[in-house]
C-alpha cells in the first residue's frame, strides 16, 4: 500500500511536467528556467523517466514478491537522496533539501525497512 502511494506520487509529478512546467521550481535548483525551451525538453525527459519509475513500482508491487519490492523501493530511495544532494550542492532552499527530497528518502527507506522484514 505504502509502495504505491510512492509510485502514485511519482507518477503525479512525471505528469505534471507537461502540464505545469512551472512546478518544476519546487524542485529546489535556484534560478530554474522555467520559460526556456531547453528546459520543457529536459524537463519532459525527466517526466517520463518519473512516470516509467512510478510503473515500475506498480509492476513490481503487483508481480513480485514483498522482499522483491523492499529490495526495489531500497534502490530506488537512491533517487531522492541524489537529488537532496543536487539541490545541496546547487545552494537550494534546505527546505527543498531536507523538507522534500529527504523526506521523501525517508519514507522510501522506511517502506523498504518494512517490507524486507515482513
């Protein structure tokens, strides 16, 4: 349950690149460009890798074992924590780093935890 409400999410914000570029400011890299035409194209790069990431969880959740998910959802925590350290690195709000994206970490982590013991 918990797996999916992260692949739901990713989901969600892999749309939400073609449909509200803007929102791409959250992410937490100052100056993000949202009005460059450069950008709409990496940014939709980004959205698909997002929505594909959210399937992969749901493929996954439904075909696999739960030790095959928590081993997945482990993994795939590397993603928030590489883009805490994106937005560290790039001299981001902290409530970007820690608020969002270690959060995110977090819980990803936590689920994981859970179900590699259940």
């Amino acid at each position: 349950m918990l797996a999916g409400l992260i692949g739901a999410g990713t989901i969600f914000m892999g749309a939400s690149a073609f449909w509200a570029p803007q929102a791409a400011v959250g992410f937490g890299i100052p100056d993000t460009p949202t009005e460059d035409r450069s950008f709409h194209a990496w940014l939709s790069v980004k959205g698909v890798r997002d929505i594909a990431s959210g399937l992969f969880i749901f493929i996954v959740l439904v075909g696999g074992t739960t030790h095959l998910l928590g081993w997945f959802m482990l993994a795939a925590s590397a993603i928030p924590v590489g883009d805490a350290v994106i937005v560290l690195r790039s001299n981001g709000p902290k409530a970007a780093v820690y608020g969002i994206h270690g959060a995110t970490a977090v819980v990803m982590l936590t689920i994981s935890a859970l179900l590699l013991i259940a």
